[in-house]
C-alpha cells in the first residue's frame, strides 16, 4: 500500500511543474474546486456506507453493497438533471459563466469515485491492498497522461477537470476487479435484507456522513469562497499550494488507513493497540517535522523555482499551511479508530465546532477588507486547532492515555519549532538562491531521514508483535 500510494502521489507531483506551464491559475482553480464538489457529492451518494462494508457480517456485505450501489445511481440522476436545468447558472455563481461543461462531467466524477470507495472497502477485507495500490496508481497515471495530452493540444481551462474524470474510471474499473464476487450476488439481495443491514449500521449515515461532508466542505472552504467572489485565480494558487501540501497526508492516509482500520478491528481492546497507535503517531510528527518547516521558511522561493515566477503566491500560501498540513498529516489515520469504537458521534461533534470556528476564519478576513492571504493564514490557524482537537478525541474515545498524546506533541512542535528556526537563521544569514535554497532542502531531507530511522525500528517490533495483549 506504502509503495503504490507513494507512486500513485508522486505522479501529479512530477508533472505539476509542467501543468503549471501548460495551464492558467483559473483552470488549477477549477479543478480543485471540481474535486471538492465531487468529493462532498461522493459522501452524499454513499452517506458512508461503504466504510461499514469492513465491519459487516459475511452475509451482509451484498446488502450494504445494493444500498451503496442505488444510492449513487439515485443522486448522479438527480445530478443529470440539475445540469440540464441550470447548468449555465450553475457556473455562473461559481466564477466561472463562461464553462459549462465541468458541471456535466460532475454525476460522472461521483459515480466513478464511489464506486471507488466501495470496491476499496470489499477488496480490504480480503486484505487484497495490492490491487487498491495498483488502482491508484491507474487513477493518477491515466489523468497525467490526458492532462498532458489535453494542455499540449492548447486545451482550455476545463482541461483538467475531464483528465480527472478519465483517471477516476481507470482507477475504478481497475478495483471493481477484485470485488466482482460480492457484485454478483447483488440480484440476490431483497429489500428487507437491505433495510435492515442500513438499519443496523446506521452510525454511519447519521454521523459518519454529514462528519465527512461538513468536513469535505470546510477543507475546500478557501476554494468555495474564493471561487464564489469570483477570485479565481487566488483560488487556483491556493489549490496547487494545498496539493502539494496535502500529498505527504494522502499519502499516509491512503497508505496506511485502510490496514490500520483493518487491525485496528483485530486489536480493540488491547494493549498493543495504543502502543501501536503512539508509534505510528511519533514516526509522523517527527519525521515530516523538518519537511513542512522548510516549507514554511522556504515555500515562497521553492515555488517560484518549480512551478515558475508567477506561482509564488502560491508559495506564500504554502507557507501559512505548512504547519495545519503537517498536523492533518497525523489525524488522516487514526480516524478510522471512531468507527472502531463505534463512537463517530465524538467525531461529529468535533467537526461541526471545527467548521464553523475555520467558515468564520475564512471569511472574516474578506469582509474587512484584509485580502486572501490573511484569510487563508487564519484558516490555517483554525486548520491547526482542528486537527489538535481531533487527536485528543480520538484518544479519548480509544481508552488511551492523553497524557501520552501530550508528550508526542510537545516534542513534535519542539522538533518543529527548532527546524523552522535554523532554516529561517539560514535564509536570514544568507541570499536567497538556488544555492541557499538547495542547501536548507537537503538539510531538511536529511533530518527527516534520521528522525524517521530512529522512529521506524519500533513501529516495526510493534507491528511484528504477535501476541495482541503485548504492550
């Protein structure tokens, strides 16, 4: 899972500096805010139930799988019929009148990421993580190649949005592979079977789906709003900031939270389980530390680099939400410990708090006339707390100590404070150039190797431990 998760990031990642060159800030922002509509309009279609397909009964699966299944056809019909009907204004209040064909292409961006979700969730409880690997590794490859394809063809700005679309469906029809057994006896399934099992799993409609939707939706809060005032352009900085950003989280999260789920089922209860968690939580803040603090003293320079002069903006976003992506870094997996302890309500309750306090930070700023970039470091901030919050309660719920949580955070922040200062003495001392700049990366790359050597040995012995009362 680490290594096709890890190829399946590194491909937008590579060619974002040629995308950057072959497209407009307008048509970045247009496709973050794609993605963020259609990742929303995905949990609506699922209300999550796809996640109850790991806990379910062997009898059950088909059930919730019919359910998932007629809920997502339901909505990408609703969704067929909204573009028919006010496509053009649709556009219109999102800052972009003059492309339609986005809102056309958004049933088939929910259905294909779905679908998706729902083949990811049957193959896992085979512990079948090779072929979700190889399906995100099909996703991103197949939407490089038409990205790169469409732009050098002088594509215009809805360009990026149909090669996401193309590389969900290769990512899906490659995952429903390993899931047709269960697909096959959809015919099979009654509507008393159906009812039932929805009835059981409830939790998951009444707390993990607007958990996930308020959720998505405040993420992508800077995107919505901007694009909303029409400031489509701080928008697309914003989203190549936030991807670049968000990639070492995805990453973990898509890596790791599928097996840790897994376990996480297998060891409720146990001792292990906190220990594990604690290792894994430690191996995180310390070894991206240094990372995403050279990203907050550098980001600015390292863009302009990269993705050209005109990106620095960008780059100056990045340096406001290092630090909040650092800390989603380490709450993308043990999420997943809520449904564990059947406790998605704290998670709820968390959220809700978090995205009025983030809707308000995003927002104020604008209406008092102090610009993007104070909106968007306020949105950090309140990003920041949100992900502190989120750690506590999943503790919380877990049974584990939060004293424990406490200390890994503390030497966290420390590791990070004392990285961040020593590359803000370097780019103080020195002129800021290519030099200077490789320097201070490669300094920050090393550290995080050496953190991450020091850290890995025990997530190890855990994760080799066979006896689950092992502490």
């Amino acid at each position: 899972m680490l290594t096709g998760t890890a190829a399946a990031q590194a491909i937008p990642l590579g060619i974002a500096p040629l995308l950057t060159r072959l497209y407009s800030p307008e048509a970045i922002g247009l496709q973050t805010l794609f993605m963020g509509l259609a990742a929303a309009l995905a949990v609506a279609a699922t209300c999550r139930y796809d996640l109850a397909v790991v806990l379910a009964d062997d009898d059950e699966v088909a059930a919730v799988s019919a359910a998932v299944l007629g809920m997502t056809a339901s909505l990408c019909a609703l969704l067929v019929a909204a573009a028919i009907a006010a496509a053009p204004w649709l556009a219109a209040r999102t800052g972009h009148g003059d492309d339609t064909g986005w809102i056309w292409l958004l049933p088939a961006m929910v259905a294909g990421t779905a679908l998706m979700q729902l083949s990811s969730s049957l193959v896992s409880r085979a512990r079948a993580f090779g072929r979700i690997a190889t399906a995100n590794v099909a996703n991103q490859a197949a939407y490089a190649a038409c990205a790169i394809a469409f732009g050098l063809a002088g594509a215009h700005v809805e360009g990026l949005v149909t090669a996401k679309t193309a590389g969900q469906w290769m990512g899906a029809t490659t995952v429903i592979g390993g899931s047709w057994y269960v697909l096959a006896r959809l015919r099979l399934v009654s509507w008393a079977q159906v009812g039932a099992t929805l009835k059981k799993y409830r939790q998951f409609l009444l707390f993990n789906a607007p958990y996930s939707l308020i959720g998505n939706v405040s993420r992508d809060m800077p995107i919505f709003v901007f694009s909303g005032i029409s400031a489509t352009q701080a928008a697309g900085f914003y989203g190549l900031a936030r991807m670049v950003l968000m990639a070492p989280a995805l990453l973990l999260s898509g890596a790791l939270s599928q097996v840790f789920y897994r376990e996480a089922v297998a060891l409720k209860g146990s001792a292990r389980l906190q220990t594990l968690t604690l290792a894994l939580l430690r191996l995180g803040l310390l070894a991206a530390a240094p990372l995403f603090a050279f990203c907050t003293v550098w980001g600015d320079a390292l863009f302009a680099v990269l993705f050209g002069p005109g990106w620095r903006q960008a780059g100056t976003f990045a340096m406001l939400l290092a630090p909040a992506a650092w800390m989603a870094l380490q709450t993308g997996w043990p999420e997943r410990l809520f449904e564990v302890a059947m406790r998605q309500d704290v998670s709820f309750r968390v959220q809700i708090c978090a995205d009025i306090i983030n809707a308000a930070a995003v927002v104020t700023p604008l209406l008092a006339g102090r610009g993007v970039v104070v909106s968007v470091g306020a949105f950090a901030l309140g990003t920041v707390l949100y992900h502190t919050a989120y750690l506590h309660a999943i503790f919380r719920v877990s049974g584990f100590e939060s004293k424990q949580l406490a200390r890994e955070l503390l030497l966290g922040w420390g590791v990070f404070g004392v990285s961040a200062a020593l590359l803000a003495g370097v780019r103080c001392f020195a002129t800021v150039s290519m030099l200077a700049l490789s320097i201070a990366a490669i300094a920050s790359a090393a550290a995080a190797t050496w953190l991450a050597l020091r850290a890995w040995p025990d997530v190890l012995r855990i994760a080799d431990d066979q006896d689950p009362a092992a502490t």
